[in-house]
C-alpha cells in the first residue's frame, strides 16, 4: 500500500511505516496537482500538516484513498465528517506536538517580559554607540513568577502549558466550552508526581483577571479575541496565539496595543498565513514565529512514529 506524506514525515515514522510494509512517498505535492498525482500513483493514505487542504472534492476525485492522517492536532484543514462518511478513516496526533507548543507559549513570554524580542533587533544595530541607553530602555522587565495566565481552551495543549506555569509558580486560570475540570500532573527528574485539580471558568473571569492570556482553541467562525474582549483586560495584559489565526483580531491587537490595553503580544500563527500583514510584520511590541509550534525534531518523531502505528493497525 502507498502513503504520500505530503507535508513531510520523520524518518523514524517513514522506517516504521516500510517496516509494516508499506512503501512512503515523501514528495511535495502541489495542491493543485494533487488529484493527479493521487490517482496515477494510486494513493491509499496521505499525511499532511497544516498546509496541505483535504477538501471534499479532492476525496470524492480519489477512491483510492482509504486514510487522511494529520500530524498535529487540529482538523480544520480536513473535511472530516465527509471523508468519515465515506468510509475513509481520519486519524491525527493530539499528544504529540502539545509539549513543544507549550515550551513556544513561554519562549514568547519569557523574550516579551524581559524585551528580548526588541533588544536582539537593537542591540546589533545600536549595542555598541548606544550601550548604556539600551540598558535602561530595557531594565524594567518583569518576572512570570506569581504572575496569572489565563488559557482560552483547555485541551492538551492549554494543559500542558498549565504545567509549565504551574513549575514556574505562577496561577492558571482556564476556561473551555467542554472541560470542566482536568487533572495536571507534574512529573519531576526523580519520579515523583505531584498533581493540581482545575476547574474551568468563565472567559470574562479570565480576560478581567489575567496578566497573559494564551490562546488554545480550534479554528472558530469568529473571533475570540477581538476589540469588546480587549477592552475586559487588566491594562498591559501580554497576549500569546499559538492556536490558529483568524480567532485573534488583528487589526483590534494592534489597535490595543497603540492604546496601551496589550503591552505586547507573541504570534506563530496569523490569518493571513503564509503572508502576515505588514503591520504586525513591523511592529516592536509584537514577539513573531513563523507557524513553529508543533515544529521541534522531538515533536516530529513522535508525529511520525504516532501516525505510523495507527496507520499499521487501521489499514494493514
């Protein structure tokens, strides 16, 4: 059987998957070319990331597919319910890649508090005329420690960034449409656990009390964050999207921004993507990666080796 792996697929998924028996295909495909390509080479299965668009009309063009498999969590650019009706399975890898979008949630945070993402744009520009001016202009950062982050979704995602808040000592507030409550376990180098209770709230209760807000929901129809929300926060809130774009407004983040409501704000995902707007490309108080959460080489392996074994147990 055949696997395109059309948004790449580590070699440790790709050795597990031939190993099982099937041969991977690790091409990049054009979206426009991929109905072609699928039915001369006789598809079963493609992988994709967040690039690749598995729309209805590509899989009613291509019966020999019998799996879409999505590395990363969100579903957004599959068309699941009708490939499901179809018969075709949809698998991804919610577990895989949340500890690595977690550990850029803080990356972000920690550059914004301390104004990394401003003084590495100076400080070769200026660090050497300019030295002691720079050090002033960037000596009242602030400590995360006892801080209140407030998670929009409440998933794998927004739980594991609970757990590095919860090791740096700061209050997690979350909120989310379906959980109530989830157990977050810290588990430390030398085997021992701890664990903390948390109840979900309401969002107003997060926008009124926290000092950072990170998004962590699916793709929506409409905003979650846009103007009316900005105007319920503590003046200076720092604000993270590493979600999706098009559930942060950005023309109300700048806007925000200008008025002093968000004192910064750190993005990897835009809704213009794969061509932010200038506005936000040139802002200084904006902290700024290129859709690279999910993206670290552990990450990748356990994408590759989680896809692998369901594709194994599901199609062989």
């Amino acid at each position: 059987m055949k696997i395109l792996a059309n948004d790449g697929l580590s070699k440790s998924g790709v050795d597990a998957l031939e190993k099982g028996g099937f041969e991977v295909l690790t091409v990049k495909v054009a979206q426009n070319q991929l109905e072609n390509y699928i039915n001369q080479h006789n598809i079963d299965a493609i992988l994709v990331r967040s690039a690749t668009q598995v729309r209805q009309e590509l899989i009613e063009a291509c019966p020999s597919l019998k799996l879409i498999g999505r590395g990363g969590v969100g579903l957004d650019n599959i068309d699941v319910e009708y490939a499901e009706d179809n018969g075709l399975h949809v698998i991804n890898t919610p577990v895989a890649s949340s500890s690595s979008v977690a550990e850029l949630v803080f990356a972000h945070l920690f550059g914004m508090a301390r104004f990394l993402h401003s003084s590495n744009r100076e400080m070769p520009l200026e660090g050497d005329s300019r030295f002691k001016d720079l050090k002033k202009a960037y000596s009242n950062g602030i400590e995360l420690r006892g801080k209140t982050i407030g998670l929009i979704g409440f998933g794998k995602i927004g739980q594991e960034v609970a757990k590095i808040a919860i090791g740096l000592g700061m209050h997690v507030l979350a909120t989310d449409e379906q959980i109530t409550n989830a157990p977050i376990t810290l588990e430390f180098f030398n085997g021992q656990k701890t664990t903390f209770n948390i109840d979900t709230i309401d969002l107003e209760e997060v926008l009124k009390e926290a000092d950072f807000i990170s998004l962590h929901t699916p793709a929506q129809e409409n905003y979650i964050l846009a103007a009316e929300q900005f105007e319920k926060m503590k003046d200076g809130v720092g604000i993270i999207n590493t979600a999706r774009g098009g559930i942060l407004h950005e023309v109300d983040l700048v806007k925000a921004i200008e008025s002093g409501k968000v004192q910064f704000a750190g993005l990897d995902v835009f809704e213009t993507e794969p061509t932010p707007a200038v506005q936000l490309l040139m802002n200084p108080d904006l902290s700024l990666t290129p859709h690279i959460g999910a993206a670290t080489l552990e990450a990748q392996d356990r994408v590759g080796l989680e896809l692998a074994k369901q594709i194994i147990e599901l199609l062989r």
